[in-house]
C-alpha cells in the first residue's frame, strides 16, 4: 500500500513500475481513503505504542493506493524492494532508501508475512474486486 505521502507526492506510478518491472502480477488495485477505524484495525499490533497516534494520522491523512500483488516470493520480495522501515537505514536502491527519510513518513506498505497478508487482503479488498487473468510472459519470468 502506497501511503498518502507517496500518492500526495505524485510517486504512485513510479513506485508500481518498480512492481511490475520485477515481473509480479496486479490482480487488485484502489485509491482509497481509509478511515479511522480501518487504520485502527490495519495497524491493530502497533496499539499502544508511542508512535501509534502519529501512524494513524499519518495513514489517514489522504489518500492510499491500496494493491495486491502476485508471483513466487512476493510477499517477501516485495518487503525486501521497500526496505528497512526508516528510510535512513534503507539500501539504496528500495523504495524506503530512494523516496523517503523520516520513519514516520516512509511512504509504503507491505505485509510481512502470509498471515499478515491474508488478513490485511480481506481488509481491504472484497472479492469481487479481484482479476483474474494470465501473464502473456509468464514463462519468460519464470524458468
Ligand atoms: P513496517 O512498515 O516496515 O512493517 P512496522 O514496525 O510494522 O514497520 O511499523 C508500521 C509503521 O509505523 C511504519 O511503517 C512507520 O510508518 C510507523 N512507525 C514505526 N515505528 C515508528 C517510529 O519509531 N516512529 C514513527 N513511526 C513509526
Ligand atoms: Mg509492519
């Protein structure tokens, strides 16, 4: 999920291209704003902690561009294309590491694990907002 600021900063597109250039399939996308008791529930591990308050102003500030991304290893190569949750200590070359500084406004999401991603999917998105279809190059990305 692409946070307000990345959409606010017009780096929606770019950040996808990064996606779909590594060869992994859109099957579900929205702009969206998210309300408070989503942030609330999205974010619910984060409860309680000093920075929370922040997180869900920040979160529900403008607009997000929610996505759900397929391909072998995505939910973990995709964590790895965002890097390091402050930007400071993100490689270049991620996302984190090439577009933002501050913690606070690291401008991306993704979901660290198949759990996480279950849960965060059925948040987001009903199924009707699912496509279901092939990558032509499929077998041109993968051996
Ligand atoms: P992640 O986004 O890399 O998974 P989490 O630890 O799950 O990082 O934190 C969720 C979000 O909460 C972060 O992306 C960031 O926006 C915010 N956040 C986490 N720690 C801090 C902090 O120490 N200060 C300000 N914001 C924070
Ligand atoms: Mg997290």
């Amino acid at each position: 999920m692409l946070k307000p600021d990345a959409v606010k900063r017009r780096l929606t597109g770019i950040i996808l291209s990064r996606f779909e250039q590594r060869g992994f399939k859109l099957v579900a996308a929205k702009t969206m704003i998210i309300s408070d008791e989503l942030a609330k529930t999205h974010y619910g591990e984060h409860e309680g902690k000093p920075f929370f308050d922040d997180l869900i102003s920040y979160i529900t500030s403008g607009p997000v561009f929610a996505m759900v991304l397929e391909g072998d290893d995505v939910i973990s190569l995709v964590r790895k294309m965002v890097g390091a949750t402050n930007p400071k200590e993100a490689d270049v070359g991620t996302i984190r590491g090439d577009y933002a500084i501050d913690t606070g406004r690291n401008i991306v999401h993704a979901s660290d694990s198949q759990e996480s991603a279950e849960r965060e999917i059925k948040l987001f998105f009903d199924e009707s907002e699912f496509c279901d279809y092939n990558l032509p190059d499929e077998d041109i990305i993968y051996e």
